[in-house]
C-alpha cells in the first residue's frame, strides 16, 4: 500500500474500503488442493459460503473445480448464479426452509441431513419424485476430544443415525453420497481423530461412501504477529494434509474404489484475501491515553469479536506524525468496547490510513447494519480497480422498513 494508491481509491470510494484479493485467493485454493491431492488423489475442496460469500470467490472456486458448501437456501441461490453445478453444491446446516429444500433437492443438489426432522421431509420428497436421483449424506456427530458437544447432525451412536441411515433402503431414488461431520476447532491435533473415527464409522457400518466429507477447522496464513495471539501452534496446509489425507492414502491403498475425501475450508482460503482501509479521522488524548478514531469499526473486520489485535499499516498521507505509545484504534460507533486495534506504538497522524491485514473471514458477511452502512469493496487489478462491492447507501438498509 502506498499513498499514491490509497490518495486515488479514496478520492474516487471514499475514506474507508476493502480490498479483496482475488489472486492470493487462487493461491491458497491451489496450494491446498496439492497438499492434500499429492499424499490421496481422489480429494477435492467445496468452499464454506458462509465465511465469505463474495460472489468473485464463490466463481473462483468453481472456475478451479472445487464444490460449493452452503448452509442456507439463500447461499445455494449464490452458488446458482455464479454458475455452479446443481451436484456442485453441498448444502449443510440445522435449518432447511423446507419448499427450498424441495426445489433444490430436485434439481440435484446435495443435502446433509442434520436431523430426523429433515428425514421425514425427504420420504415425500423421494415419494413425490420417484424418478428423479435425490443426493443426500448425513452429518455425524461423535467426540473427538475436543471438549465439545456440538449440537449439530447425527450423534451417530444413536437410533436417530439409524433410522436416517435406514431410509435409503426405503426408497430406491436416493442416492447416498456419504458422510459429512464439521468440528470447529483448528488445533492440528483434531485432524487425525475426524479422518480416524469417520473410516472406523464407515467400516462398523460396512458401507462404502462416495464421499468423506470433514467439514471445515482450519487455520490459515497470518502474519506472525497474529499467530503469536494464538494458545497453539497455527499449522500449515502440508500439516492438515500430512493429518488427514495419509490416513485415507492408507486405509484405500488396496482397494479399487477409493472414496473422495471432501475438506469445507472458509477462513483457512480466504481470511488473508481482504484488508480494510480506513482513515484516521482524529487523534485524542483521554486522562494519558492515546486514542484514535477511524472511519471504520470492529464490525467491520472482527465481528466475531475475538479480541485479536489484525495485522495494521499505517501508511502516511503527507500530514506530520506524531510518536505515539500504546495507542488505540477506535471505531465509529457509539459502543465504547468498539476498537480495531490496542497498544499500537508508532508513528501517526490524523489523515493517515490504517491498513489492516487478515481482514477476509466472517467479516462482510456478519458486519451488521449499525449506525452506518458497510463500505465498498474494490480489487487493484492490471486493468484498473475493480468495484467488487459498491458502497451500502441509506436506500439498501431501508427499503425494507415501512416509514
Ligand atoms: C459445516 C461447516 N463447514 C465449514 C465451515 C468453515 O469453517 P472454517 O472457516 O473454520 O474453515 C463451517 C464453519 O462454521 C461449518 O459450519
């Protein structure tokens, strides 16, 4: 980032923005994929909607092969428009709008049950359309140590799991996949227990799946600065690879049919894909303590608002800087634990940009409608700069509302 770059995006989309970057993205797309392919072939990726649902990325992914995962018949809408193939599309989640699911279940996309109360819905479905393939898998929920018990899918030493497993010996037009399960934490260890546990399953169950799917959970690239705000050790791609994909390689090595192995990767493709840009707007001093207010909010980057403190630039535009000491960014609402950034030391002034890294994982998608509308994301590319996103105006959070 430089001046002459940020003088020209702010004049022309105003004094805050994102930028997306749609190669990096491709990067981290390719590098995963090899990872994982080189150790167990048949593997393939279906990106978490969810985490960043940015048509441009959803598009990537289908443009390099990978699958769509969606947990909303409002994603699998994004998943249609962009162009993906129906069976292309990996539709999971607690909640099915239950015409949706009859809708996109008949044009083939493929849904994991996550409860008996799916199933039921399913038997009229697969009785109504007897001549259509309805692609189903189930989500399992078992223990793998992590200290959780999730509230999501199948506990699969249950008669629940039995019956949703009984059903395709009910009805000839489904079609089973496979198996799917989702555990949120990102710590390398968890790895080895998913692959294990999901092949100890599929072996007691005697059933041989089309697909493993593991879900999603895993870390990214971040700078080291972010990485040292973590309890455990941020692994790489090969690491998660090296976990997972060698169990698969192992346990088929000897068999002809060899299942796909499906991962459903969000922040670890796309969180170092987007920065936020926003202005310095003022620089105050409160009883000794040094506070800057940005045209910009924790809403905007960390929703989740985990207390991390981002990768951060400052990048001067001209105005004379000040030394400053333990510093910190605040945002532009009126909630006083809202801060971007704490304890920066540095150089600033007001006028400046704060660049901030890691700016891609469940940022746009959850950035609430709160106190301003949400600013533009754009991408520098060889021809220009690309509006990815244009800037919310009042009209797009209130023409929903009666007045
Ligand atoms: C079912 C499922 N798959 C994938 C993901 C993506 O997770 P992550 O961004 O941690 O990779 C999630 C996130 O909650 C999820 O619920």
């Amino acid at each position: 980032m430089n001046k002459q770059i940020l003088q020209n995006l702010s004049k022309n989309f105003g004094d805050a923005f994102y930028l997306l970057d749609s190669k990096q993205f491709a990067q981290n797309y390719a590098e995963l994929k090899k990872a994982f392919s080189e150790i167990y072939p048949h593997f393939n990726i279906a990106y978490s909607y969810k985490t960043n649902y940015t048509p441009k990325f959803c598009k990537l992914v289908n443009e390099l092969g990978g699958y769509a995962e969606v947990v909303s018949d409002m994603e699998a809408e994004i998943a249609l428009k962009v162009g993906v193939k129906p069976q292309n599309i990996i539709w999971n989640g607690p909640y099915k709008n239950l015409k949706e699911l009859e809708r996109l279940i008949v044009l083939g996309v493929i849904v994991n049950i996550d409860s008996l109360y799916e199933s039921d819905f399913i038997r009229q479905i697969a009785e109504k359309y007897p001549k259509n393939t309805i692609n189903l898998g189930i989500r399992c929920n078992f223990d793998i140590g992590d200290g959780v018990v999730s509230r999501f899918g199948f506990d699969v030493e249950s008669d629940d799991f039995k019956n949703a497993l009984a059903l395709f010996d009910s009805y000839p037009n489904l079609n089973f996949i496979g198996l799917q399960c989702h555990f949120a934490t990102r710590k390398l260890e968890t790895w080895k227990p998913r692959a294990e546990k999901m092949l100890a399953l599929i072996d007691a169950l005697k059933i041989t799946p089309k697909r493993i799917d593991l879900g999603g959970g895993l870390f990214g690239k971040m700078a080291d600065s972010l990485k040292a705000q973590f309890d455990g050790y941020i692994p790489t791609y090969r690491e998660y690879a090296k976990e997972v994909a060698t169990v698969f390689a192992e346990r088929y090595k000897d068999e002809i049919f060899k299942p796909e192995l499906v991962i459903e990767p969000g922040s670890a493709l796309v969180g170092d894909c987007m920065k936020f840009v926003s202005k310095v707007v003022n620089i105050k001093n409160i009883r000794g303590k040094n506070i800057a207010t940005l045209l910009g909010s924790i809403y905007n980057i960390n929703p989740t608002l985990n207390k991390k403190n981002p990768p951060i630039e400052i990048v001067s535009m001209g105005e004379k800087q000040k030394e400053y000491e333990n510093l910190d960014f605040g945002g532009f609402t009126c909630i006083e634990s809202d801060y971007l950034y704490k304890h920066f030391n540095g150089k600033l002034a007001v006028g400046d940009f704060a660049v901030f890294g890691n700016a891609g994982s469940y940022s746009v998608v959850l950035k609430p409608p709160f106190i301003l509308p949400n600013f533009p994301v754009l991408e520098i590319t060889d021809k220009g700069v690309e509006v990815i996103k244009r800037g919310e105006c009042f009209d797009d959070i209130f023409h929903t509302f009666t007045f």
